[in-house]
C-alpha cells in the first residue's frame, strides 16, 4: 500500500466527499477517485458506501483508518531517522495562524534561517483544526497557535510548549466619545467575532463567561482578526482580540484600544509537535531555537500607551 494511498484515503474518510479530499491533497477530483480503486482492488474490499450525508466508511475502511495513520506516520519517522543518521537537515515545514505567521513568526525565523541557512523553510497559513491535522498526518513540523481554553483531554500524540503570553485588547472604532463603563453597560454593547467553534471566538467567550457577563451580543460574525478589525473600524460593534493581530491597525489609529473592565485577559500562543522517536534534524534545531531565543513578549496586564476608556 503507497502512501500517497494512504493519504488520499484518509483525506476521503475525513471529509467524506471526493471533491473536498481532492482539494485538501492537491488532486484533481478524477485522481482521487482512481486513487480509492486502486486501493480497493490491492485490498479486494469496498471502502466506502454512498449516504445521504456524504461517503461513508465501509467495515473494511473502518479496519483500515487505524492502519492507514500509524503507516504513515512509521514512513515519515523512517525519513526522519535517515536525515538524522546521515546528518541531513531536510526542509522544515511549519504552519501557524494567519496572525501569527504575519505578526511574530518573521522576526523569530529570520534569526533561525540565519543560524542555519541549510534549512528550507515552508510556511503554511491554516485554522487550529487544520494545523493539528496537518500534524497528526505529518504534513507540517511544526505548528503555532493560540492555546484553547476549556478543550477536550490533550491529544497525547502532540507535544507542546508555551512561546508566549498574549495579551487580548478590546478595540472600538476610533473617533468615539470617552467614557468609563462598567461591566453591566460593556453587556449591552455589540461585538463582532469569530464563528463559535474557532479559537478567537473560545477567548471572547471565556472572557465575558470569567467576568460573569454570559455570552456577548453579536453584531457579526466575521472569518477572520482582519475582517473583525475592518468592521469595527465602520462602527459595527467592538472586538475582543489578541493584540498582535491589530497591532498596525491601532498604530494606523483605524481602531482604537480601549479599558476591559473585566479581569485582564491574555491567551498562551504555544508551538506543538508531533511525538516522534526520532525527530527531524530541522525540527531539533528549531525546538532547540525556541528554548534559547523566543524572548517573552510583552506581559499582559502592560497596556500600550494608545489605550483608551471605553466610550459610551
């Protein structure tokens, strides 16, 4: 069975729709189809039915999955134990957050691509969801993003380390009269964040559940920190976000910082990887960069100068 079988089939089993599996391997939908018979005639078994909610694993696809990860993930350990045998440092794949990869990742791997300019480094921009799977499927390195708070048990196949302590800021749009308000009035504003199930949308959740204030009124619901930003900035409604996704826009006076009346927020940005036995030289020298030169950042109760009460 060749893994690149493999990998079509679990892209199948996960989206349970050919055209979204041939999306996610870089394939042409016909492709992925051939790829699925050949491996039903290697196996002499159907791997999935037709339902109405989409494909569907059959018995034998079921008894695959588990095979099919734990391949994969042997093939791409035996690649790491002969780069490390040889002493070659292949390219070090890494995804992040969208805000993360713009606003703190250039610095830190500008210094790492200095110290080993024989290390390719691939950047891939992704959702929390998707870079775990890209993880767990051995498609990244490594990976940076926002803690969630409150999620399921760890996943033990994941390693983990805290980079930094992220401040969240509340932003308006700017322009506004000043004024000090209290938790009961800040319960009665419009905000606009994130789908529920993303991690930014997890941040405002808590802080307004910790500063006993139930869920927020939403006045939208925007797919990305930069969208936020935008519509608060037209007078939509206000935003609770981590600061270095909008750290250009309040410089840029488009929206501005304002007093959270709550107990002060922050988020872990953290980078996790998968537990191998043997892990890539790339990612040793990385993981062994992060422990030496990821300055903390700023801590989270230090308020930027360009804050400002909340307005009425």
């Amino acid at each position: 069975m060749h893994p690149r079988l493999l990998k079509t089939f679990l892209a199948v089993a996960r989206t349970r729709n050919i055209t979204r599996a041939a999306a996610e391997v870089h394939l042409a939908q016909s492709s992925v189809s051939d790829q699925i018979q050949a491996l039903e005639a290697e196996l002499g078994a159907s791997l999935f039915t037709r339902s109405r909610q989409g494909l569907e694993l059959t018995p034998a696809g079921e008894a695959l999955k588990p095979y099919a990860e734990e391949l994969l993930s042997l093939a791409d350990e035996a690649r790491a134990a002969v780069e490390s045998a040889v002493g070659q440092a292949g390219p070090l794949s890494i995804g992040a957050l969208e805000s993360i990869a713009s606003a703190r990742l250039p610095g830190w791997l500008a210094g790492f691509r200095a110290a080993h300019p024989d290390i390719g480094i691939k950047l891939r921009t992704a959702g929390t969801g998707e870079l775990r799977r890209m993880l767990g499927e051995g498609e990244t390195d490594v990976a940076f993003c926002f803690d969630r708070f409150g999620a399921s048990e760890p996943d033990e196949r994941f390693a983990r380390r805290i980079i930094s302590d992220e401040p969240l800021v509340l932003i308006g749009p700017p322009g506004a009269n000043q004024a000090d308000v209290d938790l009961a009035t800040l319960a009665e504003k419009r905000f606009v964040a994130t789908e529920t199930g993303c991690v930014y949308r997890a941040m405002v959740d808590r802080a307004f559940a910790e500063a006993g204030l139930g869920k927020p009124k939403l006045a939208a619901e925007a797919g990305s920190i930069d969208a936020i930003a935008g519509l608060v900035a037209a007078g939509a409604g206000f935003g609770l976000v981590p600061r270095l996704a909008v750290t250009e826009a309040l410089d840029r006076g488009e929206v501005a910082e304002l007093s959270w009346p709550g107990p002060v927020r922050s988020t872990d940005l953290v980078m996790i990887w998968r537990r191998r036995r043997v892990q890539p030289p790339a990612l040793r020298a990385l993981l062994t960069a992060a422990g030496e030169n990821f300055a903390p950042l700023r801590p989270a109760g230090d308020r930027l100068p360009h804050a400002a009460s909340f307005p009425s």
